[in-house]
C-alpha cells in the first residue's frame, strides 16, 4: 500500500508583493509619462496655461502702471508701446494734488480699516461661539447664517438703506458717516463661515485641558484660540480690505457728500474733467493699498487656504 505524498512546504514565508504607488496619479498615469510626446505636450500645456494667467491676472496691472506715468498722447496712439517718447513721474504727483486724491484716499483707508475690525471682530467671535461654545440650538444658527448666503445682495439693499437712515430702537441717522458702511460690512455670513469652518478643526484636547486648568470663555478665545488662528485671520483680512476698497454701489448711497466719500465713488465722477494721464495715475495709486495688503498676509493667505490641515494635534 502506497503511502499519500504530502505537499512541499517550504520554510520561507511568502511576501506580499509591493506594488510601486504611481506617483502620476490623474489624467496622465506613470506608464504614459515615459512617452516623450506625452511628457512634451502636457508641459506645453502648463506652459500655455501659466502664461495665460500671467497675461490676464498681471496685464492690466502692468499696463495701468505704464500709463500712468506715459503722455495722454502716446497712450492713445500706442497703447501697447512701451514709453516711445519717454515717461515722467510728475504725473503721480499732479494726480495727487490736482484731483485731490489724498483726501478721498485716506477716506477710503479709514473705511477699510473699520470695515477690517468689524468684520474681524463678528466673524472671530460668531465662529468662536458657533464652533466651540455650541451654545442650544448652534445647528440651527448655522443653518440660518448658511441660509442669508442664498439671498441675492440687491435685494437687502432697500431695507439696509432704511435701516442705516433710521437705526432700530437707536432712531439715529449714520447717512455720510463711515459707521453707515463699518456696521453693513460687519454682518459677513461668509467671513462667519469661513472661521467656524477653521475652529471646528483645532485640537479640542487644547481647550479640555484650558477648561481644567480654569480658564473661562474670554480666556479660550484671546490666549488660545485667536493665537492659533493667523492663518484663517489673514484670509478674511484679506477678502475684507479688498471688498471694501473695491466697492461702490453702497459707499455712492451712504456717503452722498464727496468730502467723506472713497476712491471708488470719487474717480468715476472726476474722470470726464481729468486729463486721461492723470487719471490712470490716480487708478494707480488707488490700487496700491490693496497689492501691499496681500503681499503682507500672502503668507497667512496661502497657509490659510487649506482650513482641514492647517493645524495637528
């Protein structure tokens, strides 16, 4: 009788076998980047790309910078041209003077910091009571806040005027005051948003241990919860610098008095009267504020942009 034959059985242990990750995950995959025609077309495509962004997003900026200080004339005839019979810095200055730009920009400056400090201090603190207080009913509050998203600006804007013409319970009137355009600004659903999106993701086990330690409500948000939120405190300094310098639909209706009103009101009422080299000099100047405002929080800026990873336990 023939005894059954066992199976070899080898001592070694099979491996699982590592796949190598593709690093190239998208469109194109690892094995078609080894074509040389694949590599060279995508790259082309990149180039394409960031030189159209380069011409669409700095063009108009360098061109009003050229033409600020180039002759009416030669702005007229070659537009394109780059000083074919020279510049003069003079124009900055007579743009100064003559329209009166200095006044009008520190009205705007002075709208643009309060603007800033109102809706930095709703938003940080909102977002701060929404995300981290929970206080009853915080699901609710957010979807309220979400909902005033969905309501097209024009439509608030009758009953916003009748508000800042006759203040609720108050009965003042802030018509040409700066408070008529800091107190609109403040109540940003966005900007409140945005925060609370960003506290929801610090370390709670930071707050536990605060509220162990005894610290109160005003002593999580000042010394703990606004000191790791400079990413997220750059992103809406930024979004709300730029919207107030920029617009000029409610400035031209709270602020009918020209001595009080902003650039943005002020520059299309003096173009018809102003020589059209001074006035691309005074658009020059006009949007210096908010290309130092960037490139001061860019940092914050683009740190802040991914709210999910900005801060690890």
């Amino acid at each position: 009788m023939k005894t059954p034959r066992l199976p070899f059985r080898s001592n070694r242990t099979e491996r699982p076998r590592q796949t190598v990750p593709d690093v190239h995950r998208g469109i194109v995959g690892a094995l078609d980047w080894r074509f040389r025609r694949v590599r060279w077309t995508v790259r082309a495509i990149h180039a394409f790309t960031l030189a159209f962004l380069l011409v669409a997003g700095l063009g108009p900026l360098l061109w009003l910078a050229k033409s600020a200080i180039t002759p009416t004339q030669d702005t007229l005839r070659m537009p394109l041209a780059l000083w074919p019979h020279g510049f003069d810095l003079n124009y900055l200055t007579q743009a100064w003077s003559q329209t009166h730009i200095d006044r009008y920009f520190m009205n705007t400056v002075y709208m643009a910091i309060g603007s800033w400090a109102t809706q930095l201090i709703v938003a940080t603190t909102a977002g701060y009571a929404l995300s981290i207080l929970k206080p009853p009913g915080t699901r609710i509050l957010t979807a309220l806040v979400l909902a005033t998203l969905f309501v097209p600006s024009i439509v608030l804007l009758v009953p916003l005027y009748l508000s800042i013409v006759d203040v609720p319970f108050l009965h003042i009137k802030l018509i040409n005051t700066f408070w008529a355009v800091w107190l609109p600004y403040g109540a940003s659903a966005f900007n409140v948003l945005l925060v609370k999106r960003f506290f929801d993701n610090l370390p709670s086990e930071v707050f536990e241990a605060a509220r162990v330690d005894g610290a109160g409500p005003f002593r999580l948000f000042w010394s703990i919860c606004l000191p790791m939120s400079r990413p997220i405190l750059g992103v809406v300094s930024v979004f709300a610098v730029v919207a107030s310098w920029k617009d000029f639909l409610w400035p031209l209706l709270v602020l009918p008095n020209p001595a009080v009103q902003p650039l943005s009101v002020r520059l299309p009422t003096l173009q018809p009267t102003t020589e059209l080299n001074i006035f691309l000099a005074a658009l020059a100047i006009s949007t210096l504020i908010p290309i130092v405002i960037f490139l001061i929080f860019q940092r914050m800026f683009l740190s802040g942009g991914d709210v999910t990873g900005s801060v690890k336990g």
